[in-house]
C-alpha cells in the first residue's frame, strides 16, 4: 500500500513538482496577491507547481472565492440521452474561470445607498440602465455574506428597487423586501451592488455594458453566477 500511495505521488509531481507538500506563509501570502490581482486557477498552480484542486481548495479555506472571483471545474461529461432514451450531443465542460467585480449602488456622488431610502435623482440617471445586481447581507465584523439575492434588470432606478421598495403582487419580491427588514432588525449589514461594467472576464473574453442590454444574455450571467454561488455553498434567496 505504501509502495503504490509513492508511486501515485511521484506520478503526479512530474506535473506538480509540490504537490502535498505543506503550504508555507509564504506561499500563501503569494496566492492571496495572485488571487485578488485576478491570477487565474491554473495560473496560479503552474506558479506554485501544485494541482489545480490544491489552489481550490486552499482559497476556499482562505474565504477567497465568495468575495470576488469564482472558478469551477466539472468533469467532462458522455454522450446524453434525450427524451424517451434518444441520443442527444456530447455535453462538453471543462474549466469556468469567471472574474468579476462588484461596486456599490451610490445615492448620490459619494454615499452608497442604504435600503429602505428611496430612489433618488442621482440614481434614476446613472442606474436607469440593464444590469446585473446582487443584494447581501453580512455582519460589519465579517467579509462572509450571511445571504446573497442575484438578479438581472432592464432598469435598476427606478423600476427595479421601487419593487423591492414596496412590493405588490409579486411573491418574490414579497418575500425579498421581508428577508431585508429582518436582516436589518438582526443588525445585519444590507448592501444593493451592481456588476461593475468591463471587470466582467468569462475566460479570455471581457463582457461590457453592451452584452448586458440583450436579455437572453443578462439572463444567462446571472444564472451562471447562481450556479456558482451554490456550487460554493453560498446561502443564496433565489429559488
């Protein structure tokens, strides 16, 4: 057994020469820097020569990946079926890298919004616009969001926040204008953000206010960024 664990080790480090080996400060202080200034997954395991699950995994027990970037790899998957047992196309996937910025929704030049204020002037002419947004609720002491709620709009101000503001038929909005008086009531920290416009990186590809008027599109990134989240484990509102 202990000859076959060497030779499974030693395979795997003629690709990662440091693999299993334990993580130095340095190391880590080196893979926090790489990791905010937007370094991808595999960028940062051919740098460290460790596997790129060993980067993964160490960034979550850091609390790195909810708080800006997220990287997912799922296994190439076989030939599906379709209904009633028919053949369909391969299902191809591999590595997601997805970077991303979020910043705040302001009141006005300075001041990020604080729910329940309403919508302001400032705000009908910078956010009366498609785009991708995310409400979060977190204690001042942690970085860590208790909940999140991603969601796409053709129109942020005023549109989209009056309907938060004061809810009518909508069960979800009921149910999202509720979950924020109680976050605030448990002192909780509530912040309105936006996808910040051209930090948006799907691979290669940076995606700007323009992708985001189409809907199918919009719509698609803020699956995508659902998806991630749970795959995460992050609380998420969305049903």
């Amino acid at each position: 057994m202990a000859t076959s664990y060497v030779e499974r080790l030693q395979k795997i480090r003629l690709t990662h020469p440091r693999a299993y080996e334990r993580w130095s400060e340095e190391d880590l202080l080196f893979l926090r820097r790489s990791f905010d200034a937007g370094e991808s997954i595999e960028t940062l395991a051919e740098a460290l020569q460790r596997q790129p699950g060993a980067i993964s995994s160490r960034l979550r027990k850091l609390g790195l990946f909810p708080a800006g970037r997220l990287d997912t790899t799922r296994p190439t998957l076989p030939l599906g079926l379709g209904p009633m047992g028919t053949p369909s196309d391969p299902v191809v996937t591999g590595s997601i890298s997805l970077r991303f910025k979020w910043r705040p929704v302001l009141a006005n030049e300075e001041t990020p919004y604080v729910f329940p204020g309403p919508v302001t002037a400032f705000m009908q002419k910078r956010y009366g616009k498609p785009v991708v947004y995310r409400w979060t609720a977190h204690a001042d002491s942690s970085t860590k969001p208790d909940w999140l709620y991603v969601g796409s709009t053709k129109c942020l101000c005023p549109e989209r926040l009056n309907s938060y503001l004061a809810p009518e038929r909508s069960k979800t909005n009921c149910r999202i204008n509720l979950r924020l008086h109680q976050s605030l009531k448990e002192g909780l920290k509530v912040s309105l953000e936006i996808l910040s416009e051209g930090c948006l990186t799907i691979g290669s590809e940076t995606l700007t206010s323009t992708d985001l008027q189409a809907d199918p599109f919009r719509l698609a990134i803020e699956r995508l960024l659902i998806t991630c989240y749970r795959w995460q484990g992050v609380q998420l509102l969305n049903l």
